[in-house]
C-alpha cells in the first residue's frame, strides 16, 4: 500500500515553511516541520509508510514504532481533508 | 471619446470617469469601455454592496457580467473591454459603478492581484490597509496622507510583479472617500475636499498632482481589525495568508475557481515573500491613529 499526493491539492513554500492548498474545498492548510519533510518526501513520488519513516528517522532521533505511529496519524488527517490519498 | 489612466492603463471611454486622470489623447487604448445593450446570462447574487444595492454576477465563455438593479450592467471580455448599459440617469453615479468592481473585472481578466484595500506610498515603499468595513481601511490612508504620504488607491487596490516576481502596487486614481467623522477627526481641511455621491457624509480628496505615475514596491500588509481580545499587533502565519487574502477578494468569489484559485494562492504567497503581512488593532481616536502614523512614517525615513 502506497500513499500519494491527491490532484486536488497544490502546495507552496515560503521561507522554509509550507503552505498547501485544496482548490476544490478553497482550504489553506500549514505544517509543522516533521509535515514538511513528510510532505517533501510525498512530492518525489508514492511512498509506503515505511519509506516516509525512513525519512524521518533518519532526520529525527525517534524510534521506528513511535514515528509509525505519528506518520499514520499524520496521513489520516491528510487523507481526511483529501490532500494525499492511498493507491494498491 | 475621453481619455484617462487609471491602474496604470490608457481608458478610452465614451461615458465621462471624473474620478479618473486625464489621459493622452494619442495613446493606444489598454481598455475601451462603451455603452451599449447588454444580454445578461442566469445571474446569482453575491455578498458585493454598493449604496445599498446588492451586486448580481454571471459568466459565460466570453465574458464576466455584473448587474445593479437600478443603476446599471456590465460585461467585461477579454481584459480590455467593458460594456456599459446604464439604467441610472445621473452620470456620477454611473462613474462610480464603472471605476470599481466593473473595472475590477477587466484587472482581473488581465491578471492583476486584486485586493479590497487603500494603500499610500512612505519613501519609497507602498503600504496596504485592509480589514472589515468599519475597520478603518480609508480612515487610516487619509492619516498617512495627511501626514505627507502619497495616495496610490482606495478601496480597490491592484498589484502585479515586476520581472524578479516582486510584488508592485499599482497607482489606481488620485480619489480617497473619507467619512465626515473622519475630516473632522484629522482636522482636514474642508475647502480641499469634494463631497461624493456616495452617501451623504463622505467627502473625496482628490491628490491629482502628487499622484504617483510609476508602482511602487509592496512592503507592508495590514489587516486592520478592532478586537480587543486580539494582539495590537502581529505576524500572520504563512498558512494563514491565502485565506485572508481571499477573505478580502473585492471581486464575486466564483472568479476564483480551480486554475484562478491556484493563481490567487501562488500571488498570495508571492506578496508575503517580499513583504510583511501583519494583524492589526486599529489604534483607538485619532490622537491615537496620528502618533501611530507619525511614528511609522519617521522609523521609514530612518530605515532609508
């Protein structure tokens, strides 16, 4: 299972933060740093859960499970709000 | 036909703009505005007043249409023409109508970023007032003009970016309405002022010859507000921006869908790269409103 960036949304950043759009709700949404890089890591292309944990970890001295958790909280509220969205 | 600038185009136009500047009369037109018998297509109102009268909009393939009952219609095409078909008799009611939104539609079209706001000139950087009607938008240019600063626009404020992607306001016409309270407030001086049609107690200066002929480097953002449980004064979040920036959209919101509301997004996050966008609390009476100014202007000249 593989989590990607939807086509509803569009995204910007400015001054080291990033700024992301739903043009089809007109919703303005931030994140916070670890979003950013979880975030980044998205824009490469679909990614596991695991390749997104990889990214973090290895910028962030956090254990594997605990960051599995925080990215799976993560991309549920992204997936919420249709900004990234799950493909087999 | 009469000729005028105004955001930094040539208008030709068969009805009179006394708001306007006067143009060449040799120039190229950018925007011709004609009378003329308008077919409307279906018509949704929207949250746009002006004296009192709600605003209707509709859009086909070809052009953006606005409707005031009782005072006249619009279709705008193509960034360079606009379609008059007044109902009203009195021409500076007529004026009013066409040099606001129904202009606006034409900026629009042409790709300007549009904003409900007055902005002034201190040195050589334009500063931005925006906010709720009530929050002081107008009240708070007139301080900073009467404080020395140019006028660049009221109410109807137009930025583009120059070739770095710097955000630039555009000189809109030399008219600034201020509320009689206001005049008294800052103690203008009456005999320079023109009362408009627009509501009995609002009176127009007009700065026709300091009125700046060039744009002006976008600096400073301002979203006046009058809440005392907010902070005097503060940083908006960057995330924050485009949805404020929205919030004070001049135009019907339906302009901004999908490519127009990435657009919008994309110019939002330009101004805020280049200039501060901060929350303000109005300063409380004029005495307050003046030292503010006052202080403002001073810490500029020093910064030069």
């Amino acid at each position: 299972m593989k989590y990607q960036l939807t086509s509803e949304q569009i995204s910007s950043k400015v001054g080291g933060e990033t700024v992301v759009l739903n043009h089809s709700k007109g919703a303005y949404y931030g994140l916070d740093e670890v979003g950013v890089l979880i975030w980044d890591t998205l824009e490469k292309g679909p990614q596991t859960i695991e390749s997104l944990c990889d990214a973090v970890t290895s910028a962030y001295n956090i254990d594997s499970d605990t960051c599995k958790s925080d990215i799976d909280g993560l991309l549920k509220d992204l997936i919420a709000e249709r900004l990234v969205e799950i493909i087999k | 036909m009469r000729h005028y600038t105004a955001f930094g185009l040539h208008i030709h136009s068969e009805i009179p703009l006394p708001e306007l500047a006067e143009g060449d009369p040799h120039s190229t037109a950018d925007v011709c505005i004609r009378t003329g018998a308008i077919a409307l297509p279906p018509m949704r109102p929207t949250m746009i007043y002006r004296r009192g009268i709600k605003a209707f909009f509709g859009q086909d393939d070809q052009a953006s249409y606005l409707d005031w009952a009782g005072v006249a219609s619009f279709k705008a095409s193509g960034g360079n023409e606009l379609l008059v078909s007044p109902v009203a008799a009195d021409g500076n009611i007529i004026s009013l109508f066409t040099v606001s939104e129904a202009l606006g539609l034409i900026l629009f079209q042409k790709g300007y970023f549009l904003l409900h706001a007055s902005a002034v000139v201190l040195g050589d950087e334009a500063w931005c007032f925006m906010g709720m009607p009530g929050a002081g938008k107008s009240s708070t240019a007139a301080a900073f003009i009467k404080a020395g600063c140019r006028l660049l626009s009221d109410d109807l404020t137009a930025i583009t970016f120059d070739e770095a992607g710097k955000p630039v306001v555009v000189p809109a016409y030399p008219q600034l309405k201020i509320w009689e309270k206001t005049v008294a407030g800052l103690r203008y001086d009456m005999s320079a002022l023109e009362p408009v049609s627009e509501g009995v107690n609002k009176f127009a200066y007009q700065p026709r010859e300091q009125f700046p002929t060039k744009v002006i480097p976008l600096k400073k953002v301002f979203f006046l507000h009058r809440a005392r449980n907010k902070p005097a004064v503060q940083n908006l979040n960057m995330a924050e921006i485009p949805g404020e920036m929205l919030r004070n959209f001049p135009l019907p919101i339906e302009l901004l869908k999908e490519d127009s509301l990435k657009k919008h997004f994309f110019q939002s996050l330009q101004c805020a790269k280049s200039a501060e966008i901060l929350r303000k609390r109005r300063p409380e009476g004029f005495d307050n409103l003046e030292k503010w100014v006052e202080t403002s202007v001073r810490e500029q000249l020093i910064a030069e």
